[in-house]
C-alpha cells in the first residue's frame, strides 16, 4: 500500500524531530547562555565568554546577565568592573587586618640586689603604645643573661618573693661551690649556683596579649630573678630583656 510507506516516513520524520527537540531542551536546561543562542530569543554579548564551569554560582550569574531581555541588552562590563573593584578594596581591606604587627625592644632594669623582683610595670610601661596596637597576639621576654632568669609567680605579698629566693638557695646552695660538687668555681659561691638557678627558673616567658594588653592573671606578676651578688663582671645588677611582639589588630 503505498500510503502505508507514506506513512510509515512521517513517522520517522517526527520521532527524529522529538528526538532533536528533546536534546536541545536538555541543552536548555543544562545551558541557559547556549540554549538561548540556539533557539534565538535573545541576544547574546558576543564578547562575554562564559566560565566553563557550569556548576559555578558565579558563572551562572555572569551567564545570565549578558542575554537580553526584550530589546534593552544589559551588559556585564560595568558591573563586572565594579564588583572587581569591590572585590580589590576588600581583599586590600582584609590583608591589612590580617597582617600581622611586629614589635621588638631591648630594655635595661637594674635589680637593687640579689634575689626576685616584681618587673610587670617596668614591662608594660616599655611597651605601652605598642601593645595598645594589637588585638590578639604573644609577647615574648628574653633576658640575655646567664645568671639571671624570669618567671611568672605572686604579685601581691612581697613575702612569696623573699620565700622563692631562699627556696632556690636550698635547692642549689653555695657550699656546692666549696665541697667539690662544682668545678667552675673562679668567679666566686654565687657564679656556679647562679647558672644552675637560671636554667631551672628560665631565661624567657610568653605571655598572651588580649586587646592591648598582657594576659596576667589577676595575682600574677613578672619577676627578674637575680641570682648573683656582685652582678657578674659589670659590678652592679643590670640586666638585658629583649621584648618582642607579635599579634593582630
């Protein structure tokens, strides 16, 4: 019957066009810039290249800002330059609040004899303005000495102090200089036992800073501890400390 291979044709004819018409909606859905491009209901800016992620917020956002609506065309070259523009000042913005303040000080503090001292006002008096500069950070304190050290105890009753210091004295005394414990024994009783103090009680601390200032406890305190007589070589009772800082704003 020659109508039935008539119609026997049609019907391919529109199983390939339903086959071609479904592609292209997949297309639609998958490609919004390209499927417009494809059925041309609207123009597209033919110098906008979208990103070839497809997945992206930010390329679908910049795909669908360059199709016209109607016949008012938005171009995405103006708000794209101002968004990068945007972008720029708040990366700068940022980098500036994340980068972090360094601060270093060498300061002398003669302790009027041997034993511990309370130092936090000579400390933070130091470095005052420098720490009302930082938010968050570490403060670090180095003496540079080996007969003197630094540690944090008591601040309020002057007793704990003179209590530290005949504590140290039992624990390393100066008859060790004497009795043949000890063989660096030239610079006099209060040398050996001063280096011994030093690496048990320690030449550095770190101290947190929080909102411009040092992170003490409320009874706690600074002390240099001297461990020496006579001072060492200088004859006196000053002593090197190192401050730095380190921290944001």
């Amino acid at each position: 019957n020659p109508n039935s291979g008539s119609r026997i044709e049609s019907r391919k004819r529109m199983r390939h066009f339903l086959s071609s018409s479904h592609t292209l909606l997949l297309l639609s859905i998958a490609l919004p810039t390209t499927s417009f491009s494809i059925f041309g209901t609207g123009n597209r800016n033919r110098n906008h290249n979208p990103s070839p992620t497809i997945f992206s917020n930010a390329s679908n956002e910049s795909s669908s800002s360059s199709i016209s609506s109607g016949s008012r065309t938005t171009s995405p070259s103006s708000s794209t330059s101002s968004s990068s523009c945007k972008a720029s000042k708040g990366a700068e913005v940022m980098m500036k609040s994340i980068t972090p303040k360094w601060y270093q000080k060498s300061i002398s503090i003669t302790a009027p004899s041997r034993g511990c001292h309370l130092i936090t006002s000579d400390i933070q008096k130091e470095v005052k303005e420098e720490l009302s500069s930082i938010d968050i950070g570490m403060a670090n304190l180095f003496i540079q000495h080996t007969s003197a050290s630094l540690t944090v105890n008591e601040n309020a009753d002057p007793d704990v102090r003179r209590d530290m210091e005949v504590a140290l004295n039992k624990i390393v005394p100066a008859s060790w200089n004497r009795d043949g414990t000890f063989h660096h024994t030239m610079e006099g009783d209060d040398d050996m036992p001063g280096h011994v103090k030093s690496s048990l009680m320690g030449p550095s601390l770190n101290i947190p800073i929080r909102n411009g200032r040092l992170a003490l406890g409320t009874w706690q305190g600074i002390y240099l501890n001297e461990h020496r007589d006579q001072g060492g070589w200088g004859g006196g009772h000053t002593r090197n400390i190192i401050i730095t800082l380190q921290g944001q704003g």
